[in-house]
C-alpha cells in the first residue's frame, strides 16, 4: 500500500513540475548597448509572430514559458537570442553593425566568417566614413588601413584621390585599384557624385586569395564597397537625419617669401625689375605690398543634409536616403555641389529560397574646378598668381581687360601675371555637370538545401557636360587677338556619355559531412563599357549677346577669313571583358581550410591570339586556437595563421580613365591623315602597335596571422607579402626613321613589392557599468619597391632623363648630381663627381640614383577612441616616412630669372658677393645655376606625420529623450588636417606627383554636426 501511495505521489509531483514549467510567467529585462538602453528594440518569441518593444529605458515585459527563445532586434544591430531558463529577468547587451561586419570577410566574390577567411584585407565601417568633411569617400580612409597609401593630391572639392596598395607594380601601365560597389565592377574614377553617408562599409582585398577571383583587373588591389540596407524583422520604420556645417582653410606653405621692400632690394641688387630703378630711399617709403594670398584665397564653407528612411518588415525591407552637399573651395571660382538619391531594397521568399537586392542610386553634381595649375599657363593659374606675384603690384591697376593688356604691354616680363588673372576671376567661366545612376541587382534562388543559382545584373550611366567660356574682350581674348579679327574670346562645350554594364551567373553547391564541409562554385561573367564624347570649340564670341554655356552669341564664320570657324571631334570607344572561373572551399572541424580558385579572362584590348589569360590562387588557413594544445592557453582567444598563393592580371596600358589606352589600339599599326605634312599637302600619320601585346601579369604570396587575446581586448593582424609583375608595359625606342619614337611593348622587366603589415587595437579600458572606454589602434606598413631584369644598360629614363628605374632600385628614382654647396670663393654651385670631389662643371657620368622616390617605404595610421557617459572623442594621425620628392616651388623661389617679374624667397638677401662669402645661397650671378635643377638640391624629405582627424561629441542619454518623438540624437565638433609635422615646405606633404608646381593645396576644415534619430 505504502508503494503504490509513492507512485501515485510521484505521478502528481511530476505532472505538477511538468505544469509548473509549461506555465507562461512575466520575463522583464533592459536592452541596452556601449551607450546605454535602447528604445524601440523588438523583442519576439521565436516561431511566434507577435512580441513587445523596449520602452524608453530601454526596458521590456514579455509573457513566456520556460524553454522559449526569445528574439532581440533593432535596425543596426546584430540579432541577438536568449533562452528562457529559472530566472524571470533577461538583460541583453547588443553589438552594433560595426562590430558585426568586422566579423564578415570579403574573399573574392563570396563572404565568409572571419574565423574561415583566409585571406588578408582591411574594413572600415560606416562608423568611419558618414558625416566626415570630404567631398570623396575615398578620402576618409587615409591611415586606416595598413599596406594602403591614400593621397588626395589636391584640394579641389571632389577630386579623385590616388590609391596605392602594397606598392606600384607597374612603371607606365595604370596602378588604379578596381572598385566593386555593391557587387559591380564598376567605373570610380571619381566620387564626387556618390554619398559617403549611403556607404555602410569599404573592405580594400590585398592578397591573392583575396583578388584571383578579380583575375584581369586585380592586380593592383580592390576596393569592395557595401552601401547600407535595411533588416529583416517586425514591421518597423526609422528614420535618421542629420546636417553638417563647417569652414575651411588654407593650409599655408612654410617658405620664406620677400615682402615688397626685400623684393625691391633683391632686383636694385640684381639690377633687373621695378627695384632696379629705385634708389635705398624709394624702396623704404614703398607702401603697396599686396597679399596676392589673400587675394585669392578665401575662407571656405560646407554645408551637407542627409535624411534616410529605413523599413524592415519580415520579407521585404528596404533604405532609402536623400543626401545634399555642398562645399566651396578655398581658392576663388572653385567648389562643389552635390544632391543624391538613393534606394536599396532587399526581399525574400516566405520560404526563404528566393532572395534578391535592387540598388539604385542617382546623383547630380555640378564642380566648377580651377584648370591649368601645375605647369599650365602662367596667365591661367590662380595658385602660381596668389603665391609669387609681386607684392608691389596693387591690384587698383586693374579696372577692366583692356588696363590688364595695357598693363602687360608696358612692364617688363610677366609682372603683369595677377592683373591677368583678377581679370580672369571676372572673365572665365567653367563647369562640370554629372549625372551619375547605378542600378546593382542580386538574385539568388536555393535549388535545394545545398544547391544555389545566383544572378547579378548591374548597370551604371554617366554622363557629364563641361564648359569653359573665355569671354570676348577679355585679357586673354585681347592679347591673342589676330589681326582682322573682330570678334575674340572662345567656349569650349564637352559632352561625354559612359555606359558601363555586367552580368554574372554562379551556381554554388555547399555540402556539410560530418566534420567536413565544401563550397563549390563555378561563374560566368561578362563586361561591358563605351564612352561617347562630343567637343566643340568655337572661337569668336559676340559681346552683349553671348551667354555661357548657351550657344548665343556664337560669331558666324564669312567667306574672307578663318577667324570663327568651330573646331569639333567625336570618339566612339568600346572595351569588354568575359571571364569564366570557379572556386573551392574547404574546411575541417573548424580548424583547417582550403581555397582555390582558377579565372580565364578575354579582353578586347589585345588582339585575338592575345586575348585571353588565365589566372589562379590557394590559400589555406589554420586555427590554431582549436587545437586541444591550446586549450590550457587561457590569454589567447583566437589565433589563425594563414596563407595564399596566386596571379592576378593588368589589362589598362597607360594611365588615365578606364578608356585610356584603346584608341588608338596598342596592339595594331593605325594609319590617319595628316595636314601639311609634305610643303602643305596631306599625308598619313601612323602609329605603331604590337600585336603580341598581352596583360601585365602579377604573382603575389603572403603570411598572415590574426589573434585576439585577453578576452578580446588585444586584437590584431600581420602580414608579410611578396609581390612581382612581370611582362610590364613600356614604350620601347625604336628608330626615328619609322616615323615613331617608341612601341608599347611587353618587357622582361620585373617590378617587386615586398613588406610587412601589421594593423592593432588595444581596449585599456572597457567597463559597461560605468560607461567608459577607450581604445588605442595603430596600423603600419613598410614596402620596399625593386627593379630588375632591365637589358642592355640596366636603365629606363623618363623625365627628360632626370629619374630612372634601375636594376636593383625602385620605380623612378631621382637621377641627379649631389649638391654640396656654395663655392665660397666664387660664389658657384658645387657638386660631387662620381669619384667623390667637388666640382662646379659635372658630367653625365656624375650622375647617381638618389636612392628614394615619392612612394613611402614606410605609412600608416595610429589614434584612440574615448567615451564616458555619452561624450566621446577619437583622433586620427597619418604618418609616411622615407619618401621624397622634388620641390620645385621652392626651386622657383630662388630662380634668378623670376628675379623682375615675380616674387622669390627673400633668402636671396643673403646671395653670395665677394664682401659676404659665408652663405649658403649661391651667387645671383653664378656661372652654373641651371644644374641645380639637375641636382639634388631641391629634392626634398616629404615624410610627416599629421593630425588627420579629431572629433568631439555627445551622444544626449535616452532620459532626456524620453517624450519625444526622438529616439536618439548627437552632436559632434570635429578637424581636419588640423597639424602637420614635416620637413616639407611647400603645399601638400601627402602629394603623390614626382614634383610639384604650384597645385591646389588641401584646406584644413572644421564642421560641426548634429544628428537625429526617431
């Protein structure tokens, strides 16, 4: 009796714990992330479509049962799942996109976990990007990413930047990185008419692994860039806007310019210009002494409103944003403005099989751009003009273009140089106008569990029209003025329309057995792009009709003469690419992986025989942290090494656009008339092509490791990599009796980058209770770029022979003789011969390899991230060590011959004389002043270091918010290019060029913003 009455107990007791755990009972918590709770978070029962949302506070209440997972989601931040357990309180903390995507790796065409990548690469995340002061995208990741040397080379508002990953492989062929932009291979030859704020992140592909996919257009990197989209989730709309406004300016050169009374004393004592007719006296009561500077240079303003929608519903979710900027330019006449729209939208099946993204973008600029700076015309550059006019010029001279020719016509030289120009701020126009759309799909479609078709369909229009109007009776149109001539001035009208379109079809077949798992897929490509261009010229403009950018007031040509007829060209261009290559993935319980991939590419840039190439890679990875020896090694959380091996191709011959480089082919002989070739008769040109003409081809390995240690507060990756292009494209002399003076050819030359990378972060301090962390990261990279395999002399010149590749040195090198001063005895410039001596009359065999060039051997970046209780700071510095390059600014400078006509440095006080021998500026009248340009005396140290970002802001706490239709909101101050240290002069350290000469120098630029969720 006593048994049975246990099981009968027993039986009660059971069903009642069975009862009690089944019952639904109230499961309250916070949500919250690094700063602080979060509103608005959907929190659901998995498999239940219903839920609750976090309230102001971040707090939630839900009814559940023991067992039941609840689903925790919010747009821009990664899902997050807890099971149901005793406790009736469940806190979340949850991670940001950022933190998410970091976990994501581009490889190829795919994306992979970061624990199975193995290949080398860098991300910056949305984070970084939005609501930075640059007009380019591109700009914003200068110092981020190691092995990635970004330069923006000028301060025109939305110019394209230069992009150099793990060194130049290529002396003449272009070294442009190939950018893919939601999955499109696309034309980025500039950004101004994209949103940086539309970007959610950028992955620049370094290694082999990383790029074969790319085959014929990866050799020199890719640039992957993912704009933002919205979630999948509970039906919910957000919106986000925030504005920007901020100021600019000039960034002025270190030199030491002569005022007007020290530039009056230098031409008394040179005996040439204004001061050579004025005695001690009259240069001491001269009072104009104009800052041209000033003059042309303005203070510049920025203003940029971006508001974006974002919706989320369980299978169709969609972002869409409106984003418009504007920037002036520091320098007059110049600047930018910007509107773009956009709309992505991502969409699935109920059943999830079928999946499909359509991207659209549009975007209008218009950029008004200062032409001809560098070593354009003296009477059209605004830089040369405000940095060495006279300062004893006043600009009161000018009262309209004919004081301007007067005043020309009646002083010597080119004095006259800012009178020309202010007329030129009131008598030129230019303007570009860009219409940019993309269109970027993904269609995907789940065969079966393991088999997936895909399809990607992408297409991207642009055009632009640009103008220049020299206006009639202007300076330039007077002093050009043929005789007979009525009408004068001219306007150029530059219509050009690019079409870029690609398809690819994949079908991949993934399969997991046991403790193994394979990716397979093979893929078919196709590319396509054409430009159309349509130039007019028309000289003769009638004053009081003509309107710019119109067509009224063109002069009709007459029958007596050919003052006014209209110069006009077209070109028809065309390129395509077709690629057929698949891929391999491999991996063993998480702990080994295996890739490979093989890519047959044709492109219509050689000639048929020629055509196609075929590229590879293998990569293999090893976790080492799954290991059962490192199960005891409790400060290490990840530790990965990994490997690759592969070719990658270059199809882009020469510099310039993508188009650069087809017409005329470089592969076949071309043959076009030409005018007054024989005593004014028409004859033939020809160009030269070479029909075995084939892709550069690039063979690069790498080691890397990325670990994590000490619960993820030390992270980090390092590489070492080796990379050699062969079969470079050269212009080959050939003989002159041809009638040509070189042939595109491939050589045997062979370019070889080699470094090391290494990329770190460091959390000092990280505690959620109490709000506060901070974070320190650095990255570096060190690159060293060698010739070889150069016949005959070991030597390729260019410059006009003042740099060289030389076997066993980098890519045009300075090729000069070594400057050692000022012969105190006569006042001569002094030089090293070739066995050591000084000489004032060196000769070719003198000459050496100056062992640098403007590549950096050393760049990288380094700062923190802070935040308290809502406030935050981060900084930014760049730094490039062990790069040179020519500063002929400065060269200019100490030009006697400017010496009556321009402004010098007023160090040509202290030129030698025979009563002031102790100097190190060389006599005025020195015998042998034109080699110094030959020499190294003005070839400069251009590494640096410079503060590139800082900002400050507050993130105001949901308490204050709370009632309000706001969910979020912020403030941040922020600087750039704030300091430099350099032992550069001149303009811009970071230029890219060989030389410099009077180019546009980059502003320093403070914004203040405010952004707003709700």
């Amino acid at each position: 009796m006593r048994s049975k009455f246990k099981w009968i107990f027993s039986l009660l007791l059971a069903l009642s714990m069975q009862f009690a755990f089944a019952q639904e009972r109230t499961i309250t918590g916070v949500v919250s992330d690094a700063s602080g709770p979060i509103p608005g978070v959907n929190v659901l029962i998995k498999g239940i479509k219903t839920g609750v949302q976090t309230d102001f506070d971040g707090k939630y209440a839900i009814k559940a049962k023991t067992g039941d997972v609840l689903v925790f989601s919010f747009v821009g931040m990664t899902q997050s799942s807890k099971t149901v357990g005793a406790s009736n309180s469940i806190n979340v903390s949850m991670q940001s996109d950022a933190k998410v995507l970091a976990e994501v790796v581009v490889q190829g065409y795919r994306t992979v976990t970061k624990k199975k990548a193995v290949v080398s690469d860098a991300t910056v995340s949305s984070k970084t990007i939005e609501n930075r002061p640059n007009a380019n995208a591109i700009n914003t990741l200068q110092g981020q990413l190691a092995g990635v040397n970004i330069t923006a080379s000028t301060g025109q508002p939305g110019a394209k930047s230069t992009v150099v990953i793990r060194g130049v492989g290529t002396i003449t062929g272009n070294s442009d990185p190939l950018y893919v932009i939601d999955g499109f291979p696309s034309n980025s030859d500039n950004f101004r008419s994209i949103n940086p704020n539309d970007i959610e992140s950028t992955s620049v592909l370094k290694d082999a692994a990383a790029i074969a996919e790319y085959g014929n257009r990866g050799s020199n990197g890719v640039i992957v860039i993912r704009t933002r989209r919205a979630k999948f989730g509970e039906s919910k709309t957000t919106f986000r806007a925030s504005s920007q406004y901020g100021v600019g300016e000039l960034q002025k050169p270190k030199y030491s310019y002569a005022n007007s009374k020290q530039l009056l004393k230098i031409e008394q004592n040179f005996g040439s210009g204004l001061g050579a007719t004025l005695t001690d006296a009259q240069i001491a009561a001269y009072d104009i002494n104009t800052d041209w500077v000033d003059y042309f240079f303005n203070q510049s303003n920025t203003t940029s409103h971006n508001i974006a929608v974002e919706n989320s519903s369980q299978n169709i979710s969609s972002y869409t944003s409106l984003g418009y900027f504007e920037q002036q330019g520091i320098l007059a006449t110049t600047g930018l403005k910007r509107f773009t729209l956009r709309n992505n939208i991502n969409g699935r099946s109920s059943n999830e099989r079928f999946k499909y993204q359509v991207n659209t973008s549009f975007g209008f600029s218009k950029n008004n751009e200062a032409t001809t700076l560098g070593e354009g015309a003296i009477n059209r550059n605004y830089v040369l003009g405000a940095f060495i006019s006279a300062p004893y010029v006043s600009p009161s001279i000018y009262t309209g273009p004919q004081s301007a020719l007067d005043y020309y016509n009646n002083t010597p030289g080119l004095l006259a140089t800012p009178i020309m120009l202010v007329d030129k701020l009131q008598q030129y126009k230019n303007q570009t106008d860009e219409v940019r759309v993309d269109v970027a799909t993904d269609f995907s479609y789940d065969i079966t569990k393991d088999l997936v078709l895909r399809s990607r369909l992408n297409g991207q229009l642009l055009e632009t029209r640009f103008f220049q109007s020299e206006f009639p009776n202007s300076f330039n149109a007077l002093l050009f003025q043929a005789a007979g001539q009525t009408f004068t001035g001219f306007e150029d009208i530059n219509s050009r329309k690019e079409w870029y379109f690609n398809n690819l079809w994949q079908i991949n077949y993934g399969k997991t057995l046991g403790d193994h798992t394979f990716n397979v897929n093979a893929n078919m490509e196709y590319n396509h792009s054409r430009a159309y261009t349509n130039n007019i010229r028309q000289r003769g403009l009638i004053a009081g009709i003509f309107v710019p950018n119109t067509g009224a007031g063109y002069a009709a040509d007459t029958g007596t003469n050919d003052f006014y007829v209209p110069q006009v060209s077209a070109s028809n261009l065309r390129n395509d690419l077709i690629s057929y290559f698949g891929s391999f993935d491999y991996d063993f319980k998480d702990k080994y992986g295996i890739v490979g991939s093989v890519r047959r590419d044709g492109s219509s840039r050689f000639v048929e025989e020629k055509q196609w190439g075929t590229f590879y890679s293998v990569g293999g990875r090893w976790n080492l942290d799954e290991e059962a020896f490192m199960d005891n090694v409790s400060f290490i959380d990840v530790l990965k090494l990994r490997g690759s091996y592969g070719t990658v191709g270059n199809q882009r011959i020469v510099t310039g656009t993508v188009f650069a480089g087809i017409q005329p082919p470089r592969f076949t002989d071309v043959y076009s008339i030409a005018n007054n070739a024989y005593n004014g008769g028409t004859g033939y040109g020809i160009t030269f092509g070479f029909p075995p003409l084939q892709w550069e081809t690039t063979t690069q390995w790498n080691a890397g490791l990325d670990f994590e240690m000490f619960k993820g507060r030390l992270r980090g990756a390092a590489d070492y990599y080796n990379r050699g292009t062969s079969q470079l494209f050269l212009e080959n002399p050939i003989t002159s009796t041809s009638g040509a003076a070189t042939l595109t050819q491939n050589a045997d030359v062979t370019v070889t980058n080699k470094g090391i990378e290494l990329n770190l972060a460091y959390d000092i301090i990280r505690n959620q209770d109490k709000e506060i962390s901070l974070t320190i990261k650095a990255n570096g990279s060190r690159n060293t770029n060698l010739v070889s395999n150069i016949g005959g002399a070991g030597q390729i010149f260019s410059g006009g022979g003042l740099f060289v590749s030389e076997n066993g040195g980098g890519i045009n090198e300075p090729f000069v003789y070594k400057y050692l001063g000022v012969n105190q005895v006569n006042g001569n410039l002094l030089f090293e011969d070739a066995a050591g001596n000084p000489t004032e009359n060196p000769v070719q065999a003198d000459k050496r390899r100056a062992g640098v060039n403007n590549l950096p051997k050393y760049q990288g970046g380094f700062g923190f991230d802070f935040s308290i209780k809502g406030f935050y700071a981060s900084t930014l510095f760049t730094f490039a060590y062990d790069v040179a390059r020519f500063d002929y600014d400065l060269d200019n400078l100490y030009s006697v011959g400017n010496i009556g006509q321009f402004n010098v440095t007023d160090d040509l006080l202290n030129a030698w004389t025979s009563t002031n021998t102790n100097t190190d500026v060389p006599s005025l009248n020195a015998g042998n002043l034109g080699l110094g340009d030959e020499s190294d005396r003005f070839l400069k140290d251009a590494s640096y270091i410079r503060m590139r970002n800082v900002q400050v802001g507050y993130n105001v706490p949901q308490k204050f918010l709370k009632g309000t239709f706001m969910t979020a909101v912020s403030f941040s101050l922020q600087g750039e290019n704030l300091l430099t240290f350099s032992k550069w002069n001149g303009f811009d350290v970071e230029s890219s060029r060989t030389n410099d000469v009077y180019q546009y120098p980059t502003p320093r630029l403070y914004t203040f913003g405010v952004d707003v969720k709700f």
